[in-house]
C-alpha cells in the first residue's frame, strides 16, 4: 500500500486493522513488523503486509478528528463474506460460550468494526450483557450516556460505564451494569475503534 500525507499541516499514521506490516518504507528509512506509521505532512512512503484471512480490513489515520470526518477505509479480499459491518470472520476456533451467556438480559457480538445486539432497549435496574467477540482482533465494550465525549474522536474513559474486559477474538464474558433511564451508546473503548464507527444506540426505559 503506497500512502502520501498531503496535508498541509497536519501530521497522519497509518494503520490497518487487523495485521502487522511487514516492512515500513519512509524517509526515515526501513521499519520491520510496525503496526503504525508516522507521516509528516507532504511526507510519503509504502508498507508491505499480508491479509491472513477473508474478510474485511479497516484502515484509518490516527488523526482521530479526520477520521472521524471519513478518512476511514476497507481493504476487502476477494471472497469476504457480505455481511453488514466490517467482519473479518470469527478468529481461530469458534467463540468460548457458557451458560451464563444464555440467560443473558441482552446477548451482544462484537467485530471489526461493529457491535450488534439481540435488543438495543431495556428497563432501568441491572443489567447483564452478554458479549462475544467474533471479529479477528481485540475488542473491548462498555457503555457511555448521550451525548458522549469523544475528544477528536478519543473516548474520555471517565464517562464509561460497565467496562469490560479486552477479549481478543474469540472469547466472551458476561458484564453487569446497574443502569439508570436515558440514552445511550454501546462503544468499544479501545483506541480508534469508536473513530472508525464501533458503536451502538442503546436506550434504558
């Protein structure tokens, strides 16, 4: 992937979600196994990668406040499945279940870049969340009140409300969250995820 940032006077890294490039070119030289890449402006370069499995990869600059503005992209392999969302299939293995992911009040997947869930309303009290993570990289939920903070596309993690753990593609857990009635978003809390538009409307009555 050839990449040039024009401009004109804000600095950009680029990141594909979901790999690890191989070899970074730029004018500051060879970079090896880099998940990022730092480009000044006018500055340029090309990375070579390699795409693993089908399915969908995101690619965003870590310029949060453009990312949000759209400048977000999807690498898709030529036999990716055509589903809502940018899924890269689940990872390695199918996803852990148990059996406290069945009586769950509402069952939520995640993937890479979306969150979808069986219901996106409950009644006010505790709540337990069911969440798997479906997609091939870490992903992590919690829940935020409307209108959410998100600094240049950055989460401010003090409004976060049932914050679950990091699970990386594959696992699952259960969360419980004593919630009061209002609006709110389902997020991944992990860094550019919400930019790049993982997140869900989600309403207590």
């Amino acid at each position: 992937m050839y990449v040039l940032n024009a401009g004109p006077s804000i600095w950009s890294a680029l990141h594909v979600i979901g790999t690890v490039f191989d070899t970074a070119h730029t004018d500051n030289g060879i970079a090896h196994d880099v998940q990022t890449v730092n480009l000044a402006p006018s500055q340029g370069g090309w990375v070579e990668f390699t795409l693993d499995e089908e399915g969908g990869y995101p690619f965003v600059t870590h310029a949060f406040g453009d990312a949000v503005k759209g400048a977000i992209g999807v690498l898709q392999t030529k036999n990716a499945p055509k589903a809502a969302g940018h899924d890269m299939g689940p990872a390695h293995g199918k996803p852990h279940h148990d059996p406290a992911h069945a009586t769950a009040d509402v069952k939520l997947t995640l993937g890479d870049m979306y969150i979808k869930a069986d219901k996106t309303s409950v009644k006010a009290g505790k709540v337990n969340i069911s969440v798997i993570n479906e997609g091939a990289t870490m992903h992590a939920v919690a829940l935020a009140p409307v209108p959410v903070k998100a600094d240049g596309g950055m989460l401010d993690e003090r409004q976060l409300l049932g914050k679950g753990k990091e699970l990386m593609g594959g696992n699952s857990e259960v969360i419980t969250v004593d919630l009061e009635p209002g609006k709110y978003e389902l997020v991944c809390f992990l860094p550019g995820h919400y930019a790049a538009g993982q997140k869900l409307a989600f309403t207590v009555t």
